[in-house]
C-alpha cells in the first residue's frame, strides 16, 4: 500500500512536471525539483534503515542457528556421557555377584587365618610352659618334632608300626609304616617328605 502511495506521488509529480515544462515556470519546475530530492532522500533513508534491519534480523538468526546447534551437540555430548554412565553401572552390577562371592570367599579365607594364629598361640603359649617345665627329654624331643614336622604320632602302636597325621596346609595326612619292612633311610624319607621348605 505504501508502494502504491510512492507509486501515485511519482505520478502526479510527473504530471506536473510536464504540465510545468508546457508552462515553463521556473519556480515551480524548482519546487518540484526540491520536493523530488526530498523524495529521492527519504527512500535512500527507508532503503538504509531497512537493509539495516535485515542485516541485524539475518545476524540475529545466525546467532540464534548457532546457539541452537550448539545446544544440539552440548545434548548430544550428554546423551553419550549417560549412555556411558548406564554402561559402567552395567558392567559393575553385573560384577556384583561376582565381588561379593569373593568378598565372602575373601573373609572365610581371613577367619580361617584367625583360627590358625589363635592354634599357633596357643601351640606358642604350650611351647613356652613346656620350656619353663622340666620335661623328659623324649617328650620334649617328641614335641620339638611335632612343631616342626606337624606330625602328631600315636603312641599306641605296636613297636613296628608308625601311625600319625601329618596337618598340612590344605589338608590332614594319615602316616600308617611298617618298619619292619623298610629301610630306615626310606622311613626318614618318606617323613621328610612331609616337612615344608617354607619358613
């Protein structure tokens, strides 16, 4: 509608412009003069402010473009952070049972070591009443050996027979010899055998 006013103003200046030329008066062909440039001006001034405003709205949307794209990868660096999050919560909850089954295997593993300290206390506090008693030498040997060797004999055997358990670490093995019919380099042997190398 303003383009047709503009449109309607060139017009009738045209006319009188013309009008004018047929007359040839020149104040009036002036005043026109005056008034087109005024014109003229003014649509150079509309045809700045415009493209300015056109400037500013496209730096505007380019702002705003990028502000949104970066949203877009700040959302999708995030998704992949969680996704990463869901997949160690995964892999530790599926190490779960696994953790707690060594956790009780673990803790069973550190009683039996407070039962075998409480043994060896109690196998110390025997070793040291016998050192402060008088013992018949034999018995005394007998026991040296069996702190040693974890042997513990049965004295109630035939002369030629040895019977025992040996305690091992893992587990308890019965000693059953015949000395009659072996060496007694074999015998000392085959008791050596039972004694660990691990101090």
């Amino acid at each position: 509608m303003i383009q047709g006013d503009k449109f309607q103003e060139f017009q009738e200046m045209g006319k009188e412009l013309v009008a004018f030329i047929n007359s040839s008066q020149t104040e009036k062909l002036k005043l026109i003069k005056d008034e087109y440039q005024a014109l003229f001006d003014k649509q150079v001034e509309t045809k700045r402010i415009v493209t300015q405003i056109i400037k500013e709205k496209a730096e505007t949307e380019k702002c705003v473009a990028q502000k949104l794209l970066d949203m877009e990868e700040e959302n999708r660096q995030r998704e992949r952070e969680l996704q990463s999050l869901e997949e160690q919560l995964r892999q530790y909850t599926a190490k779960s049972p696994i953790m707690d089954s060594e956790l009780q295997f673990l803790m069973g593993e550190l009683e039996n070591l407070r039962k075998t300290e409480q043994e060896l206390d109690i196998l110390q506090n025997e070793v040291d009443e016998d050192t402060t008693e008088v013992l018949p030498s034999a018995v005394y040997v007998a026991r040296l050996y069996h702190l040693i060797t974890k042997i513990k004999w049965e004295y109630d055997t035939p002369p030629n027979i040895l019977k025992g358990v040996h305690y091992g670490p893992d587990l308890a093995t019965p000693i059953n010899i015949d000395t009659s019919q072996q060496s007694r380099t074999d015998i000392s042997n085959k008791l050596w055998g039972f004694v660990s190398t691990q101090w």
